[in-house]
C-alpha cells in the first residue's frame, strides 16, 4: 500500500511538472515563426553575402520623419524596429503555433501542389486551375513537416490580407507611420461605409452576386501578410506599381530589387533563354541570378538579408524577389499618396480600356461614352460602344455599383487629401458620381431595391449621408 502511494505521488509530481512545462512553454514568447517538427531547416548558404540596400536606425527614420525629409525613393531597410511596436505580443501573436490554435476564426489557405499549373492554355483559352482550400495545421503539414527548405518547399509562401488574419487591435499594432498619410485608409473607410449602408438593399440589388461582389469591393486590400518555409518565396515581380514597406515579424529573407528600366533591358536580351520572371525564388536565386549576371550582363541590382524586426521600404517602379532563408512571416502595406500614382490606380480600377477596364462606361448611355476618352484604338471604341447597347441590365447594373464604390472611394478624399484633385486628375468626377447613380436608379426603377442609402452628391469624406441630404 505504502508502495502504491509513493507512485501515485510519484506520477502527481511528473504531472505536474509536465502542466508547469507546457504553461511556460505556451507563457514564453517564440522567437521564431515555427518550432518542433515545423520547423525547416535554415538556409544559411542562400543568404546574401553584402547588403547594398540603404540603411538607415530607427532614429535616423524617425528624424526623417519628422521635419518631411523622408522620401521613399530609393530602397531602404531600416534595422531593429521592435522598440515602435509591442515586439513581444507581435511575435506571439504572428507565430505558426497560435495561428494553426485559431484556425476556426482564420481564413482557409488556397494550396497549389508544386507541380500544379496555375494556368494552361485550351484551345485559345487560358483556364485557370482551382488551389485546394487547406486550414493552418493542414498548411503546416504539407509545407513544413519533414521538408528540406528548396524545390521542396518553394511553392509554400502565402499572401493573406491582412484583415482575414488579424483583428483590429492587432492591425493597430502595425500602424506605426501616420506621417506617411496613407490614402488607402479613407478608401477603405469609405468602402466599409458603403456596404454597411447598403445592407440588405445589396442583395436586393444583385440577388446571388450580392455575397462574391462584397468580398471583392467591400474593402479596399492594402495590408497583407506573407509567411512559409525556409526556401519559400514568389516570383520576381511588381506591386501593383506602389510603393511598400515590409516589416518582418519572425524569420529571415534575402531580397535583390532591381528597376523596371533595368529589367526590360536584361529581359531583351535574355527572354529567349530564361523565363527569369517566371521562376520560383529559389530557384531565381540558386541558377537564374547567376545565369542572367555571368551571360546577360546584370548588374544594376540592389540585394540585402532582411532579419526579424527589420523594414524594408520598396519604392514604385522597382521589381522585388525574396526567399526566406529561415521559416519566417511578415506585414506589408502599400501606400498612396503621390498624385500621378493616385491617378493611375483610381482609373486602373474604373476606366482605362487599353486594359479592358470599362465599368465607368456603362454608366453612360452608349454614345456618351466616347466622351470619357482612353481608347486603344478606333476599332475598340466603335467596338465597345455596340457592345453596351446590347449588355443585360444585370451586367450593368453590377458594374454601375462597383464603378461607385470604386469612384467613392477617390471623391471621399477631396476634403481630407485635396492636393490629389480627385476631379481633374482622375477619371472619376462629381458628374460621373450623378450619371452611375442615375444609370442604377434606371435600371432598378420598378424593382423592391431602395436607394436611399447612396447619396445624391459626390462625398467628399469617407463617411456617407444619406440620399437628400447635403453633402
């Protein structure tokens, strides 16, 4: 009996023990992105071996910062900026172990197999292929489990808004230059705004494209994280013609930059022989780098190894690639501000035909359209002004709505942002405000879907007035 006890004791203590382990386990803050059998090995040997990129101190930015010097015209990294956020509760809270324990309240992750084309041509067509929709834990396994970092895991990075992934407190965190007066912000607002307002006239409106319609307008994607494996890492590529800072929470990346002059001169010469732009960032890094430097001639490019707790600030016009050379993850944001991008990004998203972007045109009655301008050529305006005659009232009425919320989004920055002037630079004006709120209530009139939540005059800030009222 004695006996009994003493191991009955004896197991209470390793119980114990083992709950006190796991509470400071779970209590202690991970510094890195995985741990355990998720953990990739590190990849050393792919780091840059010098840093050409810019750097500048914390204190250097800030200064800069504040008397208006900072420019983000060049790249720049600026070291160790833990001290501007809560690094602790960043770091917990971005890490694979608490994502994979959330999953149920985290978006499901779209997964290509890495011999899974994302596109093949059929006939004269492209299809596009289906990603399968994996949790976190699934994601893990198949990109983490046993894999050594390279052709085994390049396909893994993943880039997730920002929204899906974090709450609001936790976005807050991020939100560390307000000097940058970031237009997005009130974009985003006011699309918000727009489809709280709307309601349940929105599915009024367009019935079953009501829900796939707000998930691609109910909020403007400027904020992301990017996260995968040692030896995971996109394309080389562009963002969207924006300028961008990356900050990286765990983990470690080498990035080469490079400008878009300086690309189409080596792509000239090289695209024969290397699909460069093509290839995963492994493998730009470990064949097509030294290929296109030893036979075509590159070397205008700026290369550096970002660490947790770095920025990297990228401006527009220069192409990036990056691999992870240790599991990591990161948070990038674009940013707006300057008035010829502003310009190209609003008409981008509502009218430019030269790229098969029309929803401004329909709008307008057929033969007003020629007056919006932008046309290719000759054959594709006499093109699209038959083909709005003929459209289904659905079609335009969809179009009518996103032109709205799309040219919304710039006219609500008029009184907080007015050396963009939203009304002369861009495409988007009170009048064609008037003429797509006068084209939706055309094609809705006789229908249940009230209006009255959209307003009559153009806003000139993100928060909306009803319809009727002064704006």
């Amino acid at each position: 009996t004695i006996r009994f006890l003493e191991n009955l004791v004896e197991q209470f203590d390793k119980m114990n023990a083992a709950v006190e382990e796991q509470k400071a386990v779970d209590e202690a803050v991970p510094q890195r992105f995985t741990a355990g059998k998720y953990q990739v090995k590190d990849m050393k040997k792919i780091r840059a071996k010098k840093c050409t990129v810019k750097s500048l101190t914390v204190e250097e930015l800030r200064s800069k910062l504040a008397d208006g010097s900072f420019k983000i015209d060049q790249p720049m990294i600026v070291r160790n900026v833990t001290s501007l956020v809560d690094w602790e509760k960043l770091q917990r809270s971005f890490a694979l172990s608490r994502l994979m324990k959330d999953e149920k309240s985290l978006p499901l992750l779209e997964y290509w197999k890495p011999d899974q084309a994302r596109a093949r041509l059929v006939g004269n067509q492209i299809q596009m292929s289906e990603p399968s929709q994996v949790s976190f834990s699934r994601y893990g396994s198949l990109c983490h489990v046993g894999k050594l970092g390279g052709t085994q895991t390049d396909h893994c990075e993943q880039t997730v808004g920002a929204h899906t992934m974090a709450t609001a407190e936790e976005l807050q965190m991020f939100n560390m230059f307000p000097e940058f007066n970031n237009t997005f912000y009130a974009m985003d607002e006011f699309r918000k705004n727009f489809a709280a307002a709307g309601g349940s006239n929105l599915q009024d409106i367009l019935g079953e494209s009501a829900k796939q319609w707000l998930k691609s307008n109910g909020q403007w994607n400027f904020r992301f994280f990017t996260f995968g494996p040692a030896g995971s890492g996109g394309q080389l590529r562009m963002e969207q013609g924006l300028p961008f800072y990356e900050f990286l929470i765990h983990g470690s990346r080498r990035w080469l930059l490079m400008t878009d002059k300086e690309i189409e001169r080596v792509a000239a010469k090289a695209r024969e022989a290397l699909e460069f732009q093509q290839t995963s960032a492994y493998m730009f890094f470990e064949e097509k780098l030294p290929e296109l430097q030893d036979e075509f001639d590159l070397k205008k490019y700026q290369e550096c190894n970002q660490d947790a707790g770095d920025i990297m600030f990228v401006p527009n016009g220069w192409y990036r690639v990056s691999v992870a050379t240790q599991d990591a993850i990161s948070f990038y944001e674009q940013l707006l501000n300057e008035k010829e991008i502003f310009k190209l990004v609003v008409n981008q998203q509502t009218w430019m035909p030269q790229m098969r972007q029309f929803d401004l045109g329909f709008c307008y009655p057929p033969d007003e359209v020629e007056g919006l301008g932008g046309f290719a050529n000759e054959k594709q305006r006499k093109w699209l002004i038959g083909a709005l005659k003929d459209v289904k009232d659905a079609e335009t009425v969809q179009a009518t709505l996103t032109a709205l919320v799309q040219c919304g989004g710039a006219l609500a920055l008029r009184s907080g942002f007015p050396h963009l002037e939203v009304d002369q630079t861009t495409v988007c004006s009170a009048n064609a405000w008037k003429k797509c709120r006068a084209m939706l209530e055309k094609k809705l009139k006789g229908k249940s879907a009230s209006l009255s939540w959209i307003p009559e005059k153009a806003p000139k800030s993100p928060i909306l007035k009803a319809a009727k009222q002064e704006l």
